[in-house]
C-alpha cells in the first residue's frame, strides 16, 4: 500500500512537471508567434541559423559593409524572376498569428544602389516602375494605372545621368511554409518612398498565392528575385500589421466648358499599401475605368451634368477600396 501511495505521488509530481513544461513551451510559442516579429536584422547568418545561398543563377552572400538595421545584410544577386537569393531558416519561424490576420504583411527592407544613399544624387522627380515583365502598363491587371507606368505620375530619371536610376521594379517572393510554396508575384517598389538609398517594401500575406497553411505556419525557406538583373542588399525582414483603411478626400465640383482640358487631382491614405486610382467621368452609364492615377485630364465634348468618380484600391487587393464622386457642369462653349 505504501508503494502504491507513493507511485501516485510520483505521478502526480510527474503530471505538474509536464503541465508546467507545457504552460512555459505555450508561452514561448505565444511569443514568437506573434503578429508582428522580427526574422531578420542584420546579425550573422550563420549566427542565426539562417544558410545563404542561390536559385538558379542568382545568389545570395552575407556583406558586412551594406547593413541597414544591423551591422549585416544579405547580398541578393538576382538575374529575373526566376534567379535569385535563397535563404533557408534553421530555427523554426512561427508566422501562424501573422497569417490569422488579414492586415499582416512581410516586410523587406532594402538598400538599393543608385536610390540617393552613400553620396549618390537622386532625382527631383522619383523614378518608379515601368511594367512588369509581360505587362507593359503595370502589375497584374496590365493596365497603366499603376505610378510609373506611362501615365502614371511618378516616372523619372537620376539627377545629371539622363538614366533611369535603379535597376529593379518588381520583387517575386516566394515562402516555404510547412513544406508549401507561397508566392507573391509582381511586387511593385515605390520608389518616392525610399530615404537614403533604403526602401521597406510591405508584402500582405493575403497577396501570397497557394494554399494557406494551417497552424503551425512554419517559415522554413524564403527566395527573393527582382525582375532583371541587378545586386542589392536586404537588411531586415520582418512581419508587420497594416491596417489602415483607404480613405479618399473629397474633390471639388467644377464648372467648365466643352472642349477644355479638365485636370482633376485625387488625394487617398491607405497606410503602407500601394494605391492605384481609376477615373471614371459619366456615372449615368456606369462605373467604368475609363482613366488611371492619382492625376488625369479629361475633355468633356457635350453640355450637361456629370457626375465623376475617382475608385481608389491597393495594388493586391487586399483591403476595401474607396470611392468618391464629384458633379461637373459643362456649359456650351
């Protein structure tokens, strides 16, 4: 009977030790799995248990003369969208809280040569992307809404060169998770808000094409291309929440006369999201795209009331867009 009595108190000691060691490694995952995290920032590789290497042609090397957060960066050598870094995570990388919200995204901070930093001169008018590989007029729907693309209002060349400066418009990034492959295609770099040659580009995971894991969301592989050939150096990755609405300030009505050039302006905020705006000028036969960026022009050939719209959306249409209208009255010139 004593031996029985003291089993089952050896049991039930067992039993606190394992519930313990449960509540703690609950802690510990709580922690790392949060929504926001840093996966990366300048440390050793090595240190950190992350192995460098390439995909396909392309490449991937610690610099040590290149950090941007910390005293490290990756050296991505990419040669389109199919050759580049490769950066494999050892230590497990639990994204499973960023991927239950649907305001998270992957953030890449980059330094880019030719951006304005280390003594170099940009431009006054910020230079942006021309188009996708396979999509002249911009990401994904092709059209050339996009800032940078042929209307859009950001296209610009590096000061005294007459060149376009940097060298990549769009980012491929591709996650392994539990064994999966996610992808993120044609992620547009907006370079007007670069600072000092160093540019954070906010990835939704929602934009990552494939089937979402489910929990655990394990980051075990992560490979990033440009759309050309080019070297720049990624300083830190991480996860972040972006959950700002998009929001469009009102316009202002207008009276003009039939053959004038009517310039209309738009004004949206939509926190890290890359905004597109799409115009349409006669509501009374629907909501079409009929123009596209923040600023276009418009001749009105007829008398009468229109009533304007301006949509505006982010590029991955991840967030709800918005929309305002505005009356125009066009006399007979």
């Amino acid at each position: 009977m004593a031996l029985l009595k003291e089993a089952r108190s050896v049991d039930r000691a067992f039993l606190r030790v394992l519930l313990s060691t449960a509540l703690i490694a609950s802690a510990v995952a709580s922690a790392v799995a949060a929504p926001e995290m840093t996966i990366y920032a300048g440390e050793d590789p090595a240190a950190a248990g992350i192995t460098l290497g390439g995909w396909g042609s392309g490449g991937a090397l610690v610099n040590s003369k290149q950090g941007i957060v910390g005293p490290n960066s990756i050296e991505v050598r990419t040669d389109g969208y199919y050759s580049g870094a490769r950066v494999d995570f050892a230590k497990p990388v639990d994204l499973t809280d960023a991927f239950a919200q649907k305001s998270a995204c992957l953030v890449l901070t980059l330094r880019i040569p030719g951006l304005g930093g280390e003594g170099e001169t940009f431009g006054t008018t910020p230079y942006a992307p021309t188009g996708a590989p396979g999509m002249p007029y911009g990401p994904r729907t092709g059209y050339p809404g996009y800032p940078g693309g042929p209307y859009g209002p950001y296209g610009g060349q590096a000061a005294g060169t007459g060149t376009s400066a940097p060298t990549i418009s769009y980012l491929r990034i591709v996650m392994l998770v539990n064994g999966t492959k996610l992808v993120a295609e044609d992620q547009p770099i907006d370079y007007t808000r670069a600072d000092q040659g160093i540019i954070s580009v906010y990835i939704p995971l929602q934009a990552f094409q494939g089937t979402k894991p489910s929990n655990p969301a394990i980051l075990q592989r992560l490979l990033v291309f440009g759309d050309r050939s080019a070297t720049f150096y990624l300083g830190e990755i991480r996860t972040a929440i972006d959950d700002e609405e998009i929001t469009v300030d009102p316009l202002d009505e207008m009276e003009v006369n039939t053959g004038d050039r009517v310039e209309f302006s738009a004004t949206a905020q939509g926190g890290e999201s890359l905004l597109e705006y799409v115009w349409d000028f006669d509501a009374s036969d629907g909501i079409q795209e009929e123009a596209y960026g923040p600023v276009v022009t418009h001749v009105f050939r007829k008398a009468g009331d229109y009533t304007v719209t301006v949509t505006v959306r982010d590029v991955n249409r991840v967030k709800a867009p918005a929309q305002t209208q505005v009356t125009v009255r066009v006399a007979q010139q």
